[in-house]
C-alpha cells in the first residue's frame, strides 16, 4: 500500500501544482486513499520532496533530477531485497523472479533508473525479462543485479 500511495503522491505532484500537506492528503484520498496529516508528512520526507518556485512567489511540491535518481536507486536496492525471489539469464536476456504482484513495482524502478544496455522490460505478474544490448553487457547487469539483492 506504502508503494502504490508514495507512487501516487510522485504522479500527483508530476501532473498538479501542489503546494500545501493538506492539498496533498486531499489529492490522495480523491485517489481513494484513506491518509492522515502525519502519513503525507512522513511519504514527503521519504520521497525527499522539495518545495520549488511555481511562479508568482508560489512553491509547490516536486523532486529534483540528483535526488530522483538517488531516491531511485535507494528504492530499488530495498525493493530487490524485499521482492525479488531469483535471477537468470541467457543470451542477451535477464529474468528476475519476484513475489506475486510485485514485478511491475520492480520493473518500473529499473525503467526509472535508464540503465545503459537495458532496452526494455517486461513484466507480468511475478517475472519480469530485461532485454540486454549488446549481449557482452549481461553479465555486468547480473553482477549489479545480484549486489542490489544482497
């Protein structure tokens, strides 16, 4: 529920000038999430958002590029520890087995990331198949893979 709710708060402030906790909790439960004050605040300083110039001497919520990434690749470390069951590879091909439900979750971070070599991802339900060009660079990305998981 965290990742989803967080997910949402991103695509909020990505689409609505958003400048106030309230305003953000009131998005969030037009969305259909039941959310306190302290929830919001807590998502806020987990998703490390800032407050930007919006023009008119206004700031609104939002996310640099230096601590997206950061944010990113911090996720992505936890969520391969917590999700992700397996890897495999073959050819120009890498599998990743995650628990059910959770492949989107995962597969969304490494399009987030835009790893070199990482064409696309494909995801289903608890398996996501990263495709890999040139093929010479696969087993990097299961070695770096591999160090995410832990």
């Amino acid at each position: 529920m965290k990742v989803r709710r967080q997910r949402k708060i991103l695509e909020i402030i990505e689409n609505t000038v958003i400048s106030t906790q309230e305003e953000l909790a009131d998005a969030l439960r037009r969305a259909g999430f039941d959310v306190t004050q302290a929830t919001v605040s807590r998502d806020i300083k987990e998703l490390r958002l800032v407050k930007v110039a919006a023009g008119d001497n206004n700031y609104c919520y939002g996310v640099t590029k230096e601590q997206s990434f950061a944010q990113n690749e911090e996720r992505m470390c936890r969520m391969m520890r917590e999700l992700v069951t397996g890897l495999d590879f073959t050819d120009n091909l890498i599998v990743l087995r995650t628990y059910p439900g959770n492949a989107h979750t995962i597969a969304s971070l490494i399009d987030g990331a835009n790893w070199e070599n990482i064409i696309g991802t494909v995801a289903g339900d608890d398996t996501i198949l990263l495709i890999v060009k040139p093929r010479e660079e696969v087993e990097r990305l299961v070695q770096k893979l591999k160090s995410l998981m832990g």
